[in-house]
C-alpha cells in the first residue's frame, strides 16, 4: 500500500511518506453538473424524479487493495449538515447517516435541501449492508426519502426514537418501501457483512438515542460518534463517558481511526450540561406569577420532555404550539421513550378555562420564522393566542447564522406588548448539542485511535479541531487527515492514502419535486434576479430590412421603477434601436441570435454606467 500519513496538504503542508508520495488535488468545485431539470408529477404520486446526469471523463477510482479499508465522507466535512459517511471493506459497505443540509437563500436561492452525492454508492449498491444512523436530527436522517430507494433499502440499524422519527420522515412519501430496521441500543455488539462486528456506545447530544459506532475491522476498529458532547461536573466528564469512549478497544482489537464532531471545535474550554440549563429553565416556570412561552428548537427533545415534566411537578399544564413540536412530541409518546402525565398536554382552546399562573406553552419559532408559532403570535397573527404584560417569553436558543434579522424582528414585536424576554444571552437557558474544544480533546485522547479524521463541519472548524489534537494532545500530525467531500481515504495499520481521485461531489439539490445537480449558471442567474433584478425588452423587426416596426417595450422588475427612471428607459429605448439597427442594417435574412447578443451586451453596458447595478438582460426580438 502507498502509504499517506499526513493531514492532507490543504490542512498542514507536505510531507514525506513511507513509499511513494500523492499530491492532493485542489478542491473540485460544486455544481458542475449536466443537464437540466424538467416539471415532473408530485412525489405523493409517483416519487421523486431524478435528474439524469452524463458523465464525460468520469475519474477512475482506485480499486481498494485486499485487507485496506476505505471511508469516504460524502457530505458534513465542508459545510454543517448533510451527514453521510460510507466505511467500506473488499466485501461490504456501510453507510453512516443521511442527512440534509438546509439551504441558503443567499448562496442556493430556490433550493429547497442539499442533500449528499450518492453516485459512488449507487454504483456500488449490492455491496452496501446496512445504514447505521447516530441519531434522529434531520441533519443525519432528513435525506433518506430521496436517497434510500436509490441504495437499495438496505437494512437500517438506529436506536427506537430515531426509527420513529425516520418512518416519521418517509410518510411523506408514499411512493417509499417500508423500511426493515434492526433496533439497536448502547452495550450491543452486532455481526453483520463478511463477519464485521460493530459495537455501539452511547453518546451524550440534545436528544434521546443518540449513539456511536465501532465497526471492527480486520485492521482495527473505525469509529464515528455522530454529534457528540459530555456530561461533566466541573470539567471532569462523568463515569459514563469515560465507560463509552474508554472501552472501545480491546486486546486484538484496536483503534484504527476516529471520526469526530467539529461542530463547536472553535469554541475554547467546555460546553454547559443540558441538565443545568434544564435546571435554569425549570426554576423560571416554577417561579412565574403568569404565563410562560418557552420558544426553543422543536429538536431539543431531552429540554422538551424535561420540561414537560417540571410543568406538572408545579401543577401547570403544557401547550404544544407548532407543527414541529408536536410531532416530535407525538413521536415520543408512540415510540414510549416519553410517557407525559395525564392530562399534562391541553389545547389552546382549553387553556382559556385555567389561570395565566398554571400555564406553560413550547412553542416553535425562536428563529424568527415567519410562520412559526412564536412569530405568529407577536405580531398578533395567531387565531387563538395573545400575549399580554403579564407574561413570560423564554428564548431557549441561540441564533443560527444567518437568522440575526427575523430574530430581531420578532424580538421587537415581542418587545411592543411590554412583557417579560428572558434570552440565552443573558441567562444560562441554552446549551450546544456539540461540545466545545476542550471535550473533543478529552475524547480523542480517551478514544486514542492511531489515526484522526475531524468531520461535522465547515473546513476551517476542520482545521482548527486538527490544529488543537496536534498542538494540544500532542498528536502527531501525520496521522491525520482533512478530508473534503468525496475525498477517497484508504487505510490500515501501517497508514492511510488519501487518492487524487474523488468520489463524486458535485452538489445535488432538492427542487420541489425535483432532485438531481445544479449548475453553477442556475445559482449565479438566481443571486443575479434577488440582488440586481431583470429588465426585458421586446422589440420588433422586419427580418429582411432589420427595420423596427415600433419602439420597443420594456419591462423591469427587482431593477428599477420604469416610472420613477423616465430618463434612464428613454435613452435604454435609443440605444436598443441603435443596436438592432447597427446588427440587422444590410443583412438578410438578419442573424436574430447576433442582434440579440449584442443588444444584451451594448444595454448590460450602458446599465451599469447609469445605475451601478447589473440585472439579467433578456432580449426578445421578433421577426414579423
């Protein structure tokens, strides 16, 4: 085997190796996929339809040497979310998590989910064995409807809420198999392929049934624990922590790699124990003379179930508001990972019949969405609540980038009814499902695999988790590596190889009813119309003289008001004859593909001279 101990050469330069030496090539950029999206029938129907991509010097992948063992991390190494990570031997493949990744409007305006490259494993399906899921936030699981059809539907394997909240998913789309699962718990250790074992640990995150795997391998144990924290008491992690991470290898069996979280890897010192935020929360409830609106992400199970319990220790009842929040919660309840008291749970209606000081409402919305429960109700749009000043409103979250505008947004209406706001930022009522730097060094040092490969995360959290291993833990830098998405990591006790070659990477989008790649054209046009806007223009010749029959329409939008820029649009009207005029005089038949070229460069010219500003320009020209 070429060996490749090194961090890769993005991450911290070259190095030597024991046979041999691999550059790494540049990072492929996304979106250069082929073809184009075509309307398509509901997915309720007759499922997704998926674009069809031509592949033109397709890379030649590497065969995987006998006994080496390849990972490749399809998604969450460049971005946060769309989890996916594939371990995979001469004889099977194993798949760990499916998620999404949420889209920007900024960067993938008309998207609805970015979801992983899956082409590699496709045409390698009738190797794959199983689907092994941490936990059950869409960020690992929110891909499945769109990807585990074209797998295969291998065999899941997931702790019970995270199945419920998988087939929770699906039923959305009833053109889907039902799905076989194997519920698997901490402790367990399970055979599964050619003779792979793979033994699952517990993890501490922000919901129930999150856990980690080991799969052990003939070359050491692979290790992935999903998104991970500690419960510790003063920084000193619990004994449970130490029995997950501490445990892992055993004589024979050692740790090859590990696989861990970057999420919060910039974030010095220690995350705060859900159980004291919990703590914080409780005592606000237990202590309001009114009513209390906790608005906190509909994902915080553990918070959630927490709470719900504090409410009726305190003789208060609960109102689930948001669709989100009460489905998780419904959830919970079906899987029997949370039995509520009975009569806890009331609607709104039901609450008008109980004093303010006995009520406690979970909402959604502490992001500011425009259409959440908590938005709703602090613009006064909710049919059936209102706030008064009497009130509480705890904000139990942080702001997610990107989000700082709607959330000041409603923060200023939640301001106009004079009650109570209690935030993160200035009580301790919400912690981090990721730990902070200095738990990831306790368990990568606990963990203590030969090898390193931060993953969960954009590509300088990456950097910065490597960095602190090296300088921190003192590891040694060549037994780490950077990956990107799709990079080809091939490994064994001696070392790694980290191939030129990718996996394909081009990013695929979820469009409605549409799943396939996005061109970079698409995504730059629509950045184009949000920022700058579009100005059409319609003109017609006569197509042997090249002679205007009128003067041109004109329409804008996003650009300028047409009424407002009288100016501007009478000398764009003279300049568009002039062009047509110049491009058509003397030709015949004219070129109506050259008369419209030039139009859209001699306006796109003269607009930005003028206003600053460079909109779309699409030219029509008619012959009659």
């Amino acid at each position: 085997m070429n060996t490749h101990n090194q961090v890769s050469n993005q991450s911290h330069g070259k190095h030597s190796h024991k046979s041999g030496h691999n550059k790494h090539t540049s990072r492929k950029s996304h979106g250069g996929g082929r073809g184009s999206f075509k309307r398509q029938p509901s997915p309720r129907k007759e499922g997704f339809t998926r674009q069809k991509t031509t592949h033109h010097n397709k890379p030649h992948i590497p065969e995987l040497a006998p006994g080496d063992i390849r990972i490749i991390p399809l998604g969450g190494v460049e971005q946060i979310g769309q989890n996916m990570n594939v371990i995979e031997t001469n004889d099977d493949i194993f798949v760990v998590d499916i998620g999404i990744q949420f889209s920007s409007e900024l960067e993938t305006p008309g998207v609805d989910y970015i979801i992983p490259n899956i082409k590699y494993l496709v045409e390698r399906k009738d190797k794959i064995r199983g689907v092994f899921v941490t936990h059950g936030h869409l960020d690992h699981i929110g891909a499945f409807p769109y990807i585990i059809d074209q797998i295969g539907y291998p065999k899941v394997y997931c702790g019970l809420l995270t199945k419920w909240m998988i087939d929770k998913r699906n039923d959305e789309f009833p053109h889907l198999q039902k799905l076989e699962y194997e519920v698997i718990e901490p402790g367990n250790r399970i055979t599964i392929g050619n003779d792979i074992k793979v033994q699952v640990f517990a993890v501490t995150h922000s919901i129930p049934d999150a856990i980690g795997f080991s799969f052990e391998t003939p070359q050491g144990n692979v290790i992935l624990a999903g998104d991970t924290k500690l419960e510790h008491i003063d920084t000193e992690p619990v004994q449970r922590e130490h029995d997950a991470y501490g445990k892992l290898a055993r004589p024979g069996q050692e740790n090859l790699i590990f696989l861990s979280d970057s999420t919060s890897a910039e974030k010095p010192g220690w995350s705060k124990n859900e159980s004291d935020i919990i703590e914080n929360i409780l005592q606000l409830v237990k202590e309001s003379k009114s009513r209390v609106f906790l608005g906190t992400f509909a994902s915080q199970i553990s918070r959630i179930t927490a709470v719900l319990d504090g409410a009726h220790q305190f003789g208060k009842k609960v109102v689930l508001e948001g669709r989100s929040m009460k489905t998780n919660v419904d959830i919970c309840i079906k899987s029997g990972r949370y039995v509520p008291p009975k009569g806890l749970i009331i609607s709104a209606d039901e609450a008008n019949n109980y004093p303010p000081d006995k009520l406690v409402y979970l909402l959604t919305g502490s992001q500011g969405e425009e259409f959440a429960a908590l938005m709703r109700i602090s613009s006064k749009k909710h049919p059936k609540i209102r706030f008064n000043d009497r009130d509480t409103v705890i904000l139990s979250s942080s702001v997610i980038p990107g989000n700082a505008v709607a959330i000041q947004k409603m923060k200023d209406n939640l301001a106009r009814h004079d009650l109570r706001i209690v935030e993160y930022q200035t009580s301790e009522i919400h912690a981090s499902g990721h730990g902070n730097q200095d738990e990831l060094l306790w368990i990568q040092k606990t963990v203590g695999a030969k090898f390193f490969m931060p993953v969960h995360g954009h590509h300088a959290m990456l950097k910065v988790h490597a960095q602190a291993v090296v300088e921190r833990n003192g590891f040694d830098r060549k037994n780490i590596v950077v990956p990107d998405n799709g990079s080809i990591i091939d490994v064994n006790r001696d070392g790694f190889t980290v191939h030129k070659q990718k996996a394909p990477n081009n990013v695929t989008v979820v469009e409605g009813f549409r799943v396939g790649d996005i061109q970079d054209v698409v995504v730059r046009d629509r950045k184009t119309l949000t920022k700058e806007g579009i100005f059409v223009v319609i003109a017609t010749i006569d197509p042997k003289t090249g002679k205007m029959r009128k003067s041109p329409d004109i329409i804008s939008r996003g650009f300028v008001y047409l009424r407002d820029s009288k100016e501007l649009i009478q000398g764009a009207r003279t300049l568009i004859k002039q062009s047509i005029i110049r491009n058509s005089k003397g030709k015949n038949p004219v070129d109506f593909e050259i008369v419209k070229k030039r139009l859209a460069d001699d306006l796109g010219r003269y607009l930005v001279q003028n206003t600053g500003k460079r909109p779309i320009i699409i030219p029509v020209v008619l012959g009659v």
